[in-house]
C-alpha cells in the first residue's frame, strides 16, 4: 500500500497518520523525494483501505500488490516524464537518443564525436570515464578527467551527459559535470551505490543486470526511489543466455513487460543487446515499435580504432542513416 | 564446399567427378532436391577449388566454411522464395501472415476462425491436430480427422494449411491436407522426422529448440535440405532462459542472425515467443521491423475458452487491428 | 488422485467405480501395466476420498497433487526397483553402473570392451547404434546390424544392453536385442516414442531433456508409466547454461530433487554430463554420494579414436580406477 | 607472461628489467604482494622467453596463455595455502568447514550459535551484518555492532570470522574484526571493492556472480591478486539457470574446472547452491568427494524463525550430523 501524503503536511498530521497505522499494525516507510512525500506500508491484515484515506493530510491511498512499491504502475499509471532540462524531456511522446563512445578516449575523439551529435541533432551524449573492465589489466577509463574534458565539449553545444559511475565515493566529483549518472549491468544490485544515487537530484539510468529478472530490476528501481529520486530510467542491454552467437540475447520481451509493471522510462541498448554492429540499427528501430521510450547506443568515429567494444560501435554514417531511420518511423507511429 | 551440378548432368560426367573428388580425398554427398543437384563435400586438405570449376557437369563451385552447407548464405546471396502456389509466394517482399488457433476443436470454432481469415484477407490458416503436450492427460488434438474436416474449409477459400507433425508415420495420411509441415520445438533434432520431411515435396516451417543455438536450428534445416526438400521456412519462437515473467523469452536477435546467416526465410511466433496476449501484437510488427519474412500467430473467437493456449491468443478484433498495423508498416518500411 | 485396483478386479466392479466417479464428476483414465491396474483422477471439486475407498474393487486411494501422478512419491514411499533378470536389480541398495562406448563402431572394438567389462564386472553394456547428430554428414551409427553384432557379444557374458532408440519404427526390430531401451536428451519430449514405449515390456532409461526442467522430465516418464510401463530409470546428464567451460552443465541437484519427488530411480550420466574426461570419474563419485542409484559413463578402447564423444571418453585403465573407488565408496556409504 | 622476481630485488636490477621488456615492446604491470613481486607482461611479439629469465633479479618466468595470469595454474601448479593463525590452515589436505546463520541477528542468537560452533570444532563462523537484499524495505543487518558483538563472541573462543562487506567505505571499520571478508555474488563483478580488498592483508572470499562465468570468477580474483593480496578462496554458490525447482542450480562440475585452471583454494556454498534444506548436506559431501578444499553452510537455532534465508539453513542437529560425516568421508578419501 502506499500513501500520498498532502503537499506540505504537517508534522501534527504525519504523527496521527503514524498512530492510526500503527493501531492497524501497518508497517510504514516515510519516503520524501523532489516531487512529493509518501509512506510506503507493509500489513499482514485486512483492512478497510477507505478509513486511511479520510485520515486528514492524506492525498490518495493506492493498494499495490507488487513486491516493488513506489516504481510500479499500480498506483501511477501515467508514465513518468524526467526533464533534463533545456527542452529535452524524456516521456512517452518524445522518445529519446542517447549516442556516443564506449570510452571517452581522447579530446580529438570526443571534439569530432560532438559534432556529429550536433549536426544529427543528438541531445545526449554517453561517454564512460569509468569503466568496468573484465581484466584489471585492461584500459579503465580516463577517469574524472575526461569527464571534465566531455563536459567542456558537450556545454558548448547544450548536449546533456550521461555517464557510467562505479561507486558511492565518485558521485560527489562527478555531480557537477553529469545529467543522468549510469548504474551498469555489473552494478544493478549494488545498494550502497542505487542508495546513495537516491539521494541526489539527477537522473538515473539502471541497466538490467546481465541476468536480471524484470522483478529484480524494478526492486533495484524502488531503492533509488525510496530513497527519494523519482529520477530513475530503466534500460534493456540483453541478457546471458544459452547462445553464443550474440555477445548478449537482447530482450525485447522486456521492454513491454517493463512498461507494463511500471511508469518509469524505459530505453533500449541494442549496442549491447546483440554486441554486433550489423545488427544494432535494426534493433534499436524494433524496440521503439515495441514500445521503447529511448534508445542508447554507440557510436565512435572509427570503430575499428576504439579503445573499447568496437565490434558494436557505428560510424558516423551508419549513426546518421539509423537517427533519419528513427525520426520517420516515430512520425509513422504517431500517425497511425 | 559445394559443387553445383549441371542441369541434367549426364551419368558419366557425375561419375567424372567422384573420380576426382576421390583423387584430392574429398568426401562428398551427392544430394537431389525439387531444383537441383549438388555435391556437398568434405575435405581436411588444401587445394585449388578452381580445379574443379573446370570439370565438365559443374555448374558453379562454392568454399562454404559453416558447419551448415545448402542452407548458407555463402553459396547462394538471394534469398530463398517458397511458392506456395495460387500466388502466395514467401519471399523478402512479401511478408506472410499466418493465423489460426493453438488447436483445431471444432467444426464451429474452424468456421468462424476461416471466415476471419477471408475477411482479413489472410491466405495461410494454422490449427494444430497432433498436439504436443507435457502431460498425457490432456487434450492432444482432433487428429487427421480434425485436419481433413480444417481442410475442406480451408480449400473454399483458397487458404493454405500449416500444421504440426510429430512423427514420421503421420506424413503420409496429412500429405493430401497439409501445405506447409511444422515441426514443433520439442521435435527440432528429431532427425528421424526431419530425414523424411526431406524427401516429401511440400514446404517445412522448422520451429527453433526450446533451448535450441542458431547453429543447431540451421543443421536441422540442413537435414531436410540434404534429403532433398529446399522449401524450408526457419521460425524464432522464443527461447528458454531465466526469466519467468514471460513464459519464452521471444529472441528478435535470431531473426537478424539468421537471415545474415542463411537464404532460408524466417519468421517470427510471436505467441509462443513471449505467452502473453497483450504482447503479441508489438512483437509481431517489431520481428517485421528487425526483418523477419513473415509472422505467425494464434487467433480464436473466444481466446479464454480455447482448449490450449489461451492466455497468449489474440481475438478477432485485436487479429483485425494487427493485420491493419502489418500492412502499413511494410507499406511504410518499402518507401523508406 | 490415484486408485489403485483390488488384483484381478472384475468387470462390474470397475464399472461400478466409474459411475460412482461419474457422479462425483471426476475424470479418470484407466492404467493398466505390469503390474498392477490403477485409475489416475482429475477433479475440480472437492471430495471425501475415503468415499472412494471403500467401494468394493478399490485397493488404496491416494490423492496427488504433483502434475504427474504415477511417478510421484506422494502414493508411493518406496523407491521402485527394476528387475533386469540375471540379477541384476536396480534399487537403491544396488546402484548399478552401465559403461560402454558412445557408439558401436566395429566388432574389434566391441570385443575389447566386452572383455573390459567382464573383467570390471560390469553387468550392463551401453552403446549406440542409432546416433542422434547435429549433422546429417557425420556419422550415425552402425544401425540394426551393430546392435545384433552387440548383443552376440554381450550375450555371452550375461551382459544387458541399454541403447538409444531414436523413434517409434525402430522399437520392434531392436526388441529381441535390448535390456533397455533408451530416450535421448533430443527425444525426452518426443511424446510419441515414449508413448510407444509405454505398451512394451522393458525397462526405459529417460534422460533429462537439454534445457528439461525436472517438472518435463517426471512428466516424460508418466507418458511411459501411464501408458502400461511401470520400468522407468531417470538419468541427469547435464544441462544448457551460459557457462562455456563445460559441454554441458552437469546439475546434481537434480538427483536428490528427483528422489525427493519420484519414486523411479535416478542415476548419473558424467561423461555427457560435464563432457570432460579428466572430470568425469570424480562426478561419477559425487553423485553416488548425493543419492544416484547408479551411473553411466563412456569408455572406449582408445578414446582419442572413438567416433563419437572421445573428449569425454574414459580409457579402460581410468574406468577400472573408477569401479574400484564406486565400490569402496559404496562400501563405505552403507557402513555410514 | 608472468616473471617472478628474486626476494629483494634492487631497483636498479628492476629498472634493467624494464628497459629489456620495452626493447622487446612487452608491456608489463608490476606486482607486489604480501608473499612476493611480479611482472605481469603483455605483448604481441614472439619472443624467446630464455632470453628474460637469464637477466639479473629475475626468478623464474612462466608462459601463461590464460586470460588471467596470476591466479592461474599455469605458473604455480601446487596449491595455494592459506593460514588464518591458530592452526587454521586452508589447503588441500585439510578442508576447512565455516558455519553461521545468513543473518547476525541478536546476541543470544549468536551465543547459542557460538557454542554450537565450539561443540562441533568449528573454528571459523560466517555471518552477515551488511546483507545485501532485493527489496529496499527488509531487513538489511545489523551492521557494524552486529560485527563487533559476533566477534567478542567469537574471539573467546578463538573462532574466526567470515562475513560480507559490500562497499569500500566498510572495509576500515570492519577491519580489526573480520578474519576473512567475503564478496557477494552481487559483487563479483564490483571491480572498485575488489581492488580496495587487494591492498589488505586479509583473505578474501570471493563468491561466483549469479550468472558469473568460471573465467570471470578467475579474472575476479585476478583482480585483488594484482593490487596484491594473494589470499584469495574462490566459491561456487550456485547459478542462475532456467529451472526453477530450486533457488539457484549448484554447479558442481565448477569445482573441479576451478581446481585444474587455478591454485586457489575452492569451496563450496551448498546453502545458497541449491537453496533447499533437505538437500544441503548431501549437496556439501559431494562438493568434497569432487575436490572441494572446504565448504560454507548457514545454522541457525530455529531455522524457521531466521531473519533471512530460513529456508536453506539447518539446525543444530542437522549441521552435527553433517559434521561428523564431513569427518568420517574425509578419512575416507585420504586412505583411498
């Protein structure tokens, strides 16, 4: 169950809330995030859901049966939009694109990467500074460097960042340099990190874990939010199957399923999905017909030089056919 | 490597040819389909493949590195078109819709599924009568007695019949009534079957394993091949993997893989590759997008009362809608 | 719900059982095996089962509410042994090993491997004549002749046979020359054959389906069970995972969940299990300690020669070690 | 390529090195444990390996083409020990058993667990007092006095102490109390804590990810080897896999594939492996016939009344008949 508490709700009124819940024995968690205040409530009773909502500075009162709360579509069916600022609003009717390296390697790489951002019209740019790597004997990022360095370049032309942190002691050096702060695969169930990205005011984007369960996934989602940023994108990057003629099985099932169970954004990566270039653009064409609020992938001005997942990196003139493929189809969509 | 053969090649020039195959020790199968003959052939030594060009009674020679011989792409660039006759030809430009129920029950419930179809202007029906099931206690379907009564109401129409078959004693006493044979997940290295669907002359839809690689689906279409039938259609159906919010996980990835691989068309089952009815329909258009040949899917005039299947088979109405979708994408993808 | 019937039950009093099912409106499907005659249930409503057992004709009554029913445990405490003649008994007190070559390959090959088994005292012989292969180029097996070839050799010692029957029309020709007839991984839901199997009068060994979950495999065995055949052995031997290391993931939690759920008997397939020969003998070992009834592994004159699975085939000096280290296990266990 | 340094090694001696390896283009990362230094080199070119091992300084150099280097057996063919003071040894021919409940819980909890420990000499105990969990609203461990109370408790006794840390920021406090902090299969991929963990001189256990690979598991260790820490314990816990009969699918056959690529200890998790009681001590003797140097399980006074993980966790009576067969197999397997 989850209280909506009023705007502004007194302390008098919050404590008779909490003593009426308790009566009933309803576990609750009070939960404040940029936009509003709730409690989230456990019972192992029945009860009248009704005599709590007339409780005075009481908004609403949702019965959510998922074992996430505050993230599912129980209670909030419109989708969430998450604005980023400077018109670039993440929502349903907009979705959005998300390109650039694997790795920011150098200011040369990046200077050309921005402009091919600019001229396609590209609003985001990913980049990683901090790479998880395999091998700890393998190239791991340029570090906070070259996120100031992106951040230079990307400034001058308004493009949003979106980059990878890998733990909670990184977020405060970051902060001022990114928009949307990228939790991967490897860390969807790293809580200290999904906690502490809770209680900032910037934008999340959770990638699926290599084996993650839409259910894990969500509950990931609900500790970011329960702690008080509502800020949370999910992303579909593939999963580890059986088959090994794909770097990963990108799940398409997923993105419905997501949009489905819960009103956050969800986008796709083919790039990793399927992890081999010929087939990222159809991919990412596939998921917006399938529902898909975005797509990041990646891009690099030669792939055959990058640093880091080449094999699935565009060019710039396979980025520019995909992003032309992309805005005709959305128009087809709405249209139809 | 494989030798083409000249269009009624003489006994002694073939003759000619195994004496030199023998002589660079290369193995070889000589197989004989609806359209042609070829060698397929097997060596662990180096030598010119020119050499044998030059034979007389070979049409064209062909290195084919895969583990899977005819049904790569390597040796044939076009893709594969299936002419089902009375104008239904399966081929890039003309994806192919399939519709019809999980099982055939009734002469009632054929009726009105047959008269959707007409007015859908779909032209292939399926409908299962051999039906595989887990358990021995349930309903395994009406048999060749359901199959000839699915017939007759098909024949008015002009619609064409796929249908499962599950065993190589079947074959004989559904040849008359069936157009396409479908050879179910769980029979997908049943080699017994597909042996003998290779040298009977009608269409095989081979459904991808439960668990099955694309390595393992292309080797069993190159059984049927090898026996003599090139008519083989490949079907993504969802995979088995750890996710149980849908009952398959539908793999988009294969349909991109597997056209880049082999000339076979594919489709896509959207039904049975994520099980739940909401779902199907933004599968469907999304397998077009990624490039699939055509989809096949469950409909019924009452999905919640369907003996099987139910939870992942559209009604009429959402059937309408889909095919409606269907049609203006592929007019939209065409012109882009 | 399981009825089993008073031995020799006369006409009218099953009839009187089916009408007073009737007027319970509980489905019921008459089993009649080897053993004994028995009536599996189906109800959606509830009922007083002791109503039923005192009907006149009625042994025992037994509710179950596993899916399959004749296999489980819930009306059968005891495990069940299998009675191969010769003394050769399949109980939990007797865990029975099985070894032999992955295929049949020539006479010589079989001799030195009927000597090895004499002398291991080994009393059942494994080896395929009917070889399930990804390819249709490679090699599948030596076919009838082989196994007769086989059974000549074996017969003298006394030596059972267990080999693979690949579908229906095979079963009658192999029938004099088979101890027990065995259902491959591919076929562990070829629905068919194992009905077929089902009305004959040998023992069938059921090898868990590739990505086979415990549930389809118990459910594979009530086709044979339920179909006249109470001679049903369960065989792990691996599964598909993600991981690349091993051929196949070879999962020992299956035993004991097996003998936790089924009264049948389980036993252990190593080779195919891991498909590696350095690690075969030690899982051999492993799973006699988790509770297998026995084991069945490969071996081979000269592994590195074998036509089939030789990178999982152990030597006769390996497989001598092995038999020494089961019986001093074993020897040990029972002391335990 | 890794080349082993002499004891005490000058600089200049190491800088002579360094100036060979760049003249032969090999790149190389500088290694320094508790036990030695290394060089871990990289390179492209063919090279005469002799030619390194006759230069001043260098003890030995070995050719390893494994992914990871320092963990791998390749270099380093006995098995690595690990000593925790007081006579616990961790090697090859002492197995050691570490038990504890999931969840520090209480005071009395852990004294009754303590005692349990003694009366079974047991001499190392594992509980959590950081636990990582799905949900932001259960239970999440005691935290740091959790720690401080289990190991007053503990210290009387001379028992050590295993449990989980989950961030970098813990790895101080919990210092002075932990013998030998564990990673969670969460973490295995958490490439920042695992290189904090090599710069401590503390062993470190280091469970499978869910869905972790045998080589990711490797180049996971690999990473807190090459910060240099060499006490790494590798553990399989299970993986994640399409069944669903149990928790997660232990697997087996990674024990033995750990032992043959490296010279770590390995052990097993029977507990979380399989994730059902019943089936946890067979699982646990097993995993020891298979090779394994020890295993891990969880005990609790009342299992079904644990905070966390009740069901997988034995009692004391069950955890004391598992003991004693751990010892009775153990002699076993030495006189055999």
């Amino acid at each position: 169950m989850i209280i909506q508490l009023k705007k502004g709700i007194s302390k008098p009124m919050l404590e008779n809330i909490h003593f009426v819940l308790n009566e009933f024995k309803i576990k609750n968690n009070y939960v404040k995030t940029q936009v509003a205040e709730y409690l989230v409530c456990f019972s192992k009773n029945e009860f009248d859901i009704r005599k709590i909502g007339f409780i005075e500075g009481v908004e609403d009162v949702h019965s959510v049966t998922d074992d996430y709360k505050l993230v599912s579509k129980k209670w909030k069916l419109n989708n969430s939009a998450i604005n980023l600022g400077n018109g670039i609003v993440y929502d349903a009717f907009n979705p959005i694109v998300i390109a650039g390296p694997c790795s920011v390697e150098s200011e040369k790489q990046m200077e050309l990467i921005v402009q091919h951002l600019v001229k396609s019209n590209i609003k985001i740019a990913r980049g990683g500074v901090f790479k998880p790597r395999s091998s700890p004997y393998t190239f791991r990022g340029l570090g906070i460097d070259g996120l100031k360095m992106m951040y230079e370049l990307c400034k001058a032309h308004d493009i949003k960042i979106v980059t990878e942190v890998m733990q909670v002691s990184q977020i405060e050096e970051m902060l001022p340099y990114v928009d949307v702060f990228q939790v991967g695969a490897r860390n969807s169930q790293n809580f200290n990190l999904l906690d502490a990205l809770g209680s900032i005011d910037k934008a999340v984007l959770l990638k699926r874990g290599i084996s993650g369960t839409i259910d894990e996934l969500l509950q990931s989602a609900e500790y970011v939010f329960s702690k008080g940023n509502e800020k949370v994108i999910l992303c579909e990057r593939g999963i580890r199957t059986f088959e090994t003629a794909y770097r990963n099985t990108f799940d398409i099932n997923a993105i419905q399923v997501l949009k489905e169970k819960s009103h956050l954004p969800v986008i796709a990566d083919p790039s990793h999905g399927v992890g081999i270039r010929d087939h990222v653009s159809k991919l990412a064409l596939a998921s917006i017909v399938a529902g898909a609020d975005g797509v990041i992938y990646e891009v690099h001005p030669s792939p055959e030089e990058a640093l880091s997942d080449g094999q699935q990196t565009l060019n710039f003139e396979e980025s520019n056919y995909l992003i032309k493929q992309i805005h005709s189809l959305q128009s087809f969509l709405k249209s139809n």
